[in-house]
C-alpha cells in the first residue's frame, strides 16, 4: 500500500494531472459505453472537424463565416450524394457479380490445384488437395450463411441508415455554424484549471487534423489510382478493388499486404500465369511503392514519428476497442498517448531520475 500510495503522490500530486486523467477516462467511457448510441453524433464531430479547415481558410480569406459554412457544406452534400447515387450502387454490382461468379472461380482453382500432384508428387498430395478444398468449401457455406443472415437485418439497417442520412449532416450544418456557441457551452462546465489538457490539446488538434486530411486524400489518391490502373488494363471489378487497395491504406503495414491477396486472386482467375497477370502485378507493386515514397511522406511530412511496434500496438487495441474507427485514429490515439506523457509536469517525470 505504502508503494501505491507514493506512487499516486508522486504521479498525481499536481490538480492539473487529476483533471487531465479525469477528462480522457471520461472521453473514453463515453464512447466505449455508448459509443453505438451516440454514432451519428461521433461521426458529424468528426466531419465537421475535417470541414472546419476548409471553413476557417475561406474565413482568412475575408469571406464571413455563415458563408463559408453554406459553401462548404453544400460541397459536402455533392460529395455525400456522389457516394450515394454513383459510387455505392457500382460496388453493391459488383460485389454481387463476385459472389455469382465464386462457384466457377473455385472450380478453376480445384484444376490449377488438382495438377499440383502430377508435377509435384513428392510435395503435394492429392488427399491434401481434397482437404484444402474441402476446407475452402467449408469456409464459403459459413459465409453464404452470414450472407443469408445480412440480407435479412437488411431492413433494419436500411431504416437506420436512413435515418443516419438525415442527422449527420443536419449535425455537420449546425456544429460548422454554432461552433463558438457549441464551444463555450462545453467550456463553461469543464474544471477551469485545464490548462495542461490545453496544452495536450493544442498539440494533438493540428497533428490530429493534418493526420486525418491527409489520410483521407491518400484513400483518394491510391484508391483513385488503383480504380483507373484496373480498369484500364481490364481487370474485373475494378472498382471494388480500387476501394479496397484505397481503404487498405488505414492499417499500416498490414493493410496493403492483406488486400494484394484479392487483387492477385481475382487476376489469377482472369488471365491465369500469363503477361497480363505479370503486368497487372507490377502496376500494383508500382502504386504500392508510390504511396510509401511519395505520396505518405508529402501528406504526412509533420508526423509524429512513431515507431512501427507502437503504431502496430494502437491498431490492434484501439481496433479491438472501437472497430473501424479505432482502426482509423490509431496513430492519432497514439500519438495523444505520447502527448499526454510529453505533457506530464516534468516534476513528476523527474523524481524518480
């Protein structure tokens, strides 16, 4: 008790270390616990937190703000009703052409398999090629099933995305108009005595910012880039492997590894071991290496620098945390870890040196 209770002394001795420690427990509570609930409300924060950039640089620009909020959301909308009416029914097609076309796929693979034994006996077996698509066949009735199971929550997930449509940018419109009402609210029932949380805010809200801007134009980029490669040299469902090898970019590292499976698979079937196939591949590898030398370091070059265990680290417990948005803000929530204890008064970090 003696050590803990020195240790409390030592760590939280400071009032502006209790408000900080309470302020992030709090932020973390709330969404962990009623995270799904309040859904709607998350997501327009954070895009009106993307759009209040743009907002604020057509304001420096002499514009008055109710009117950069009208222009920009009205770009906002466009874009939302783009991704609805255009882009969203092409991928539901082909996701749908997919699942029609994975009987006569897995049959070419059985073939491709089924000559392994001749030419390699002494590696392959044919009991081992029976197990392995016996397994895959396995796997594919289990996700038929998930299928079936989704197609008949359809309903009530189209009535919530419904209503998601109407609320979200009813919320953007409102938190880009109101945002200094909105702010001294929330202000006038924080602890005054906040000034090391700002400091940690002021630190993170640019990083943060930059790094969400800047993730999503490279979704933009390397999914655009990867939609025009495929379909310009033929390959199906290019539109639905532009938007994977684009949302890949989320998880470092292992996110661009995973999705060159579908990529290779669905280029296999196609064409086969041939020129296409080869040439397909190396187009890939090419958007591959452009993204990691070229485009991540000019939208990322004021990231903090993390290392690659820790950046692995957040992606696994905030993933396992909050899904695909934990995914998402795993280098920022990261990057707020390392700020709070670059924050913490140096007196505190010192007794123990």
């Amino acid at each position: 008790m003696n050590i803990f209770r020195e240790w409390f002394q030592r760590n939280f001795s400071d009032p502006q270390t209790i408000i900080l420690a309470l302020l992030l427990a709090g932020g973390f509570f709330v969404v962990i616990y009623w995270g799904s609930m309040l859904a709607p409300l998350l997501a327009s924060v954070v895009i009106a937190y993307l759009l209040e950039a743009v907002v604020a640089m057509l304001e420096r620009k002499g514009l008055r703000r109710i009117f950069s909020v009208l222009i920009v959301f009205c770009v906002f909308i466009i874009v939302l009703m783009f991704l609805m009416f255009w882009l969203i029914p092409i991928l539901s097609t082909q996701i749908t052409q997919l699942v029609q076309e994975l009987p006569r796929q897995i049959d070419f693979g059985q073939q491709m398999l089924m000559r392994l034994p001749e030419h390699y006996p002494q590696i392959v077996s044919e009991q081992q090629v029976s197990e392995i698509m016996n397994s895959i066949r396995g796997e594919l009735a289990g996700f038929g099933q998930n299928v079936l199971t989704l197609s008949l929550s359809f309903i009530p997930g189209l009535i919530a995305l419904v209503i998601y449509l109407i609320l979200v940018p009813l919320l953007v419109f409102f938190f880009l108009k109101d945002k200094q009402l909105i702010l001294g609210w929330l202000a006038a029932y924080l602890p005054k005595q906040r000034e090391l949380a700002a400091t940690v805010w002021a630190e993170m809200d640019q990083q943060i910012g930059n790094y969400v801007r800047g993730k999503f134009t490279e979704i933009l980029i390397i999914g655009g880039t990867s939609y025009i490669v495929f379909m310009l040299m033929g390959l199906n469902y290019a539109a639905l492997l532009g938007a994977l090898v684009g949302l890949s970019v989320i998880i470092p590292y292992i996110g661009a590894v995973v999705v060159t499976i579908p990529v290779a698979m669905i280029a296999f079937f196609q064409w086969g071991w041939g020129p296409e196939f080869a040439y397909l591949m190396l187009a890939y590898g090419i958007i591959q290496a452009l993204d990691g030398n070229v485009v991540v370091p000019l939208l990322f070059s004021e990231a903090v620098n993390l290392h690659p265990v820790a950046i692995i680290v957040a992606v696994l417990v905030f993933g396992g945390l909050w899904g695909f948005w934990g995914v998402f803000f795993a280098i920022p929530l990261a990057t707020l870890v390392k700020a709070v204890l670059n924050a913490w008064p140096v007196k505190v970090l010192g007794d123990e040196s």
